[in-house]
C-alpha cells in the first residue's frame, strides 16, 4: 500500500486489529502529540511500547 504524505501530516501510525480495535484515532494521535511534545524536552524512548501497552491494558 502506498499512502500518500499530505503537507498538514504530522506523523502516522501503524498499527494493528490489536490496537485500533481497542484505542479510537483520535485517542492515539492525542498520545502520540503529548508523547513528542514530552520527547522534544527529554530524552526518552519506548513511546510505541508504550501505545501498544495502552492497547493492551483497553483491551482486557
């Protein structure tokens, strides 16, 4: 599959039945917008760990 980039697109998310089964769009791009802002300012990592831990715990 070829998506296209469009110049408003802030970044995409590739995900499976796993993760957009139990976490809607919008609450994913609303994590990942928070998780970058909070990455610019620290040096972290694991933020796709983390959204799929989110997935996880929803989906239990």
């Amino acid at each position: 599959m070829v998506v296209e980039r469009q110049a408003h697109d802030e970044f995409m998310i590739l995900g499976s039945g796993g993760l957009w089964g139990v976490v809607a769009p919008a609450q994913a791009c609303a994590f990942v917008r928070q998780r970058l802002r909070w990455e610019s300012q620290v040096d972290a990592r694991g933020s796709a760990d983390m959204l799929a831990n989110m997935a996880v715990h929803r989906g239990q």
